[in-house]
C-alpha cells in the first residue's frame, strides 16, 4: 500500500505543473486546506460542486468509461456550471470516495482525465480528499471568478430562447455506449466522446457576460436535458420551442435512426449536451450573435420564445403543439430515465 | 417524491436566513453555482472539502449516530481544517449522495444538524449538490478567508509542540458507541458528544493567526491521531513527546479503565480529537499563551520538543523512551484501525 508521501507524488505526477505551489497558488495539495489569492476586490466569487457516482452516472468498463473519462468528466460537468455563470473557471478541488483495493489502478488515470481537462481551461487542481468506500464516487468542487455572475432568473414576456452549439449528442451518445445498434464508427466515435468527454462552453459562457448587462436575461446550462433545464429559466412563464429550430446534427439523426430512437426525444428530454441555454430581448440578437462570432466559438440558436401561458413544443410554422413535459433526468430516478431516453419509450 | 421546488424549501426550512441570499451571498441555493463578494483584495482564500462515508465514519442507529449528528460532524470536520490555517470559515457547500428512498427521512435532520453548526461560527450554506448512491455520503466543501494562512511546514529544532484542549476524548466515545463498557451517563454523554458533535477549535486557530508572523511556526488539526498529525509538522526531524504532559482528561481515563484501554493510546493513536496541534519556538510561550488567554479560549498544552532524531513517546522525567509508531487513521484502513483503537490492541 503507498504512503501518503507516494500517494501526493503519485497526484502530483498525474496533475503537471498546474498543481504546483506558485503564482496565485499558496498553499497546495498536502496541508489542511488549499491556499489560493483572493481575485480583485469588487469581483464575485463563484462556487459549485457536483458528484458523480458509479453506477449512476457512469459504469467502468471496455466500450463504456475509462478512469480518464471520469476524471475529466467530473471536472467538465463542474465546468458547464461555471460557465453557466459567465464566470472564469479558477481552482478546483477533487474529493474521491473508493474501495481500497482499486486505488492504485483507478487514481492515476482518473487523475490524469482531470488534469487535463483542467490544463486546457487554465483551472489549478489545488486540493481534494480521499475516502474508502464501497462505490467509487467523484465530489469536485470548482471555484471561479466573475465580474457581474449571469442567473437563471430575469426571464421577461417577449424574450427568445438560445442554445449553443448542438442537442442530442449527449443522449445519442449514452445509447451508442449501453448497447445501441452499430454506427459508422467516426461518427459513433464523436457522438459517445460527447457523453465520455463533454467540452463545456466556458468561452462562450464568458463571450456573453462580457456583453453589457443586460443583453443576457438569464442563463444556465443543459445537464438535465432541455425541456427540464429550460423551466428553471421561466420563473412560473412559459415558452414555446420550436422544434424545426433545434441544433439537432446530422450524426444524432442517424445514431437515432439505427436505434430506433427518435432524435427529437433526445435533444428535447436526453439531457448531458452540457450546452448554454439563455434568455435574451429579440433586439439583442445582433450583439449576442457578435460576441459568439470569434473564432472558434460554439454557435448561438435561437429555438423558442417566452409567453406567460404553458410551454409547448411545436414547429415554426405552426401547426400542432405538445405541452412540454416534465421529463429529463432526476436524480432520483436515473436508471429509470435513462432507460427511457436510451430506449426512446414516453 | 417531492419536486426540486420542495426539496428547495426543505432545504431553506432546515438552514435558516443564513441561506437567504442577501450581505456578502449574491447567489445562493438554487442556480447553477454559488456566488459570494470577494474578501478584500490581499486577503487569502481558504478552501477544504472532506467526505463522510456511511459504515465508514459513522453508522446511522439508535445509540451510534443520528443524522442531524452527520450533518453537523461532516461541517465539523471541514471546520477544523479551517481553523488549522487560522482562518476565518465563510460559505459552504455540501454535496449528498444516499439512496432515493432515504431522502425524506435523512435530509431534514442532516440539514438541520449542518445548519446548526454552521450558525454557531457564523458560516453561510450557499449550495450543493444531491446525488443518487447505494451508500450515504456527505461531502462537504468550506471556504474561509485569511490574512496569511499558517501551514505545516516550518519546524525548527528545538520548537516545542503545543496542542489545544483534550487528547483521547473521540477515541473514548467511539470506543463507548460501539459497544464499550457502561460509564456514569454524564461522563459517557460528553465523550460521546466529542465523537458525534466535535466542537472545531476556530476561535483558537483564528487567536493564533493573530499574532506576529513567525510566533507559530507550523499548524495543523488533529483528526488521524497525534502520531500520525505530529509527522506532517516535522517535516522529517524528530520529536519527543512527553507522555505525562498529555492533556488526557479524567472522564477519558475512567472510560479507558472501564472498557480495559489504554487511555495514552487513545490519545496518541486514536484521533478524531479535531484539536490544533503546533510548533513554535520555547520563547514564544509567553505570546502564545496570552493569545489563548481570552475569554472561553481552550487551554495550550506544551506537549514535546522538536529535535533532528527520530520520534519517541517518553516521561518528561526521563526514563524509557518508547519510538512513535506509524499508527493512527488511515483512510483505507478504517475498520482494521477503530478495531486497534476501540479495542486497545498493539
């Protein structure tokens, strides 16, 4: 069994030089708590936490996670609720719960997963914690600094509803993984990296509150799927979402079509796209579609719009429309909805 | 089951205003992170999370733990992490995970233990996060802020080694939880209490951050056992500690007696004490005990001296040195060690 001096060597190696003291790191991993430097008077300190647990979110096993893809999504999804805030991700600290005698195959990689998700998006890993237990659960908690922190309430009568980048990848993928039918293998490739490996929209998170307050109403991000997420948003209003304006790519289409499944349940009720989902007056579309425009940034949709009566899903040009249902994942019932949403069933 | 909204209100039912965004909480419960005002520029930012396994640290029965005890130890734990880096604790955050069907009955009174704690120092709950798991956990994320963090590292020869308050006392309760034998009710009902509700030494660790830089050379708490916290401090020199200066109170040592332990085991190899341990120069005794001096502060114990040999338990009077083994808490070993601790087996 290692000490706790090779256990901090065994961290520090996996997590790179990001973990070591310096900087606007003081005190890192090894002493009762981490140390950092208090950001700028005047700014908002933004704190989040979120948990993963095996068998709930995750199986270990070929064709479904590595330790690496834990690790790194456990950051990522921390990462979605920081950039939920338009804030910038800062300090992040990993407290892990597993059986004893599959520590020393499980740490490194999960280490590794972590460390480089972090390194990518300039967050130091600063300090965690260790416990046994019989299910392997990972705890990160993330810190993050923002001027002004964009919430979820502000929602007004009038205003459009956006998402960026793409819906459904997160559940095609979940189907692809447990069992769905066979796919053209780069596009199966993409669609199951988006479960195992979600990129969060940190930069364009912080592109929107870089705008001038205002412009954004609210914001939050999709992790319970979008027709559960976008309630949080309303503030007691409703919505209608467009269903021929989702981003709904072509590769989810056909993950969809070899199981079965149907595309639009997905994007609508699948959850994990780990995308922005935001509030906004009509008139400030060309400013919000400005600041996504830099390079390389996730596209912003405009799939819906506030009312005060139901929400409902219908086409943009009218036609029939479907109350929005209550579905999408609770963490309550996760085997059950996942079933539902994987095998497409109402 | 009740909705998110519900579970929103219980939460806010069970925590009190100090969950209530308003002052220094911009955000609270209920976004997608939570987000305080900086501390003022030049200030540090202290963060420390620490999980609580079921069957692990605690057993939730008649006479073992309740849940409003768990929810108040795992703050504990994390508070007296803070108050080793002489800290002031700010905001916390605890993420839950236990089974769907114990949610109602442990989350009301595990809030409300939390909660109670965190009022009494003057901590805020600002967010969390709650998963689905076979196993209850509670892991528990805190932030504090400090002009200048005191550390492990710092030691020098010829320092003495000082701890606060008692030794022995969380040994002892878990000792008589589990089956230890009867013991006059008030003795048994503190040493018990030490064990379910530890009362973290912040105002202490905060008194001793007060004086000049360089009175206290090194901190940290006690929550593995002295033997094994003292070597974080020595970073590689030695220590004899003085059996007979140890703080063992009387209602320790008749518990001892009664369930056939050796009470200087306890308090060198039992931890769970959450006392401050530290190391500072014999000239400064004057400084440290007028600092511990204020009212209802706990007593400082001159416990050892630092020297460059190795680590040995002896009589201040001399006589046989006995070598400090390598016992104490250790996270992947817990059943093995409350075995050695409760049963007083070498």
């Amino acid at each position: 069994m290692p000490s706790e001096d090779e256990l901090l060597q065994m961290l520090h190696r996996a997590l790179g030089p990001a973990a070591v003291v310096g900087g606007d790191l003081v005190v890192g991993i090894g002493d009762d708590a981490a140390v950092v430097r208090c950001p700028e008077e005047g700014r908002q300190l933004v704190a989040t936490v979120d948990m993963l647990v095996e068998g709930q979110h995750f199986v270990l096993r070929p064709g479904a996670f590595t330790a690496t893809d834990v690790g790194w999504k456990a950051l990522a999804v921390n990462l979605s609720d920081i950039a939920a805030m338009g804030a910038r991700p800062r300090w992040a600290l990993c407290s892990l719960a597993l059986p004893a005698d599959r520590r020393e195959v499980v740490l490194p990689p999960l280490y590794r997963g972590l460390g480089r998700l972090a390194r990518a998006f300039g967050v130091r890993v600063v300090g965690g914690n260790l416990a046994s237990a019989p299910t392997l659960a990972i705890d990160v908690v993330l810190l993050g600094e923002v001027r002004r922190a964009m919430c979820r309430t502000g929602t007004q009568v009038g205003d459009r509803l956006y998402v960026t980048g793409r819906l459904g990848a997160g559940a095609a993928g979940l189907a692809l993984m447990t069992g769905g039918q066979p796919l053209h293998a780069h596009l199966a490739r993409a669609l199951v990296s988006a479960q195992r490996r979600p990129r969060p929209r940190v930069r364009e998170g912080l592109a929107l509150a870089a705008l001038p307050d205002g412009v954004v109403h609210a914001m939050c991000d999709i992790s319970d799927g979008l027709a559960r997420d976008v309630r949080r948003l309303l503030g007691g209003l409703g919505v209608t979402i467009w269903e021929d304006a989702l981003p709904i790519p072509d590769a989810v289409r056909r993950a969809a079509e070899a199981c079965g499944a149907d595309p639009l349940r997905w994007a609508v009720y699948g959850g994990e796209d780990y995308e922005l989902l935001l509030t906004a007056p009509a008139a400030a579309e060309p400013s919000l579609r400005a600041a996504m425009e830099r390079e390389g940034m996730q596209q912003l949709h405009c799939i819906g719009e506030i009312h005060d009566g139901g929400s409902y899903l219908c086409s943009r040009q009218g036609g029939v429309s479907m109350p929005l249902a209550e579905e999408g994942w609770d963490p309550f019932r996760v085997t059950e909805n996942r079933r539902q949403v994987v095998a497409g069933a109402s």
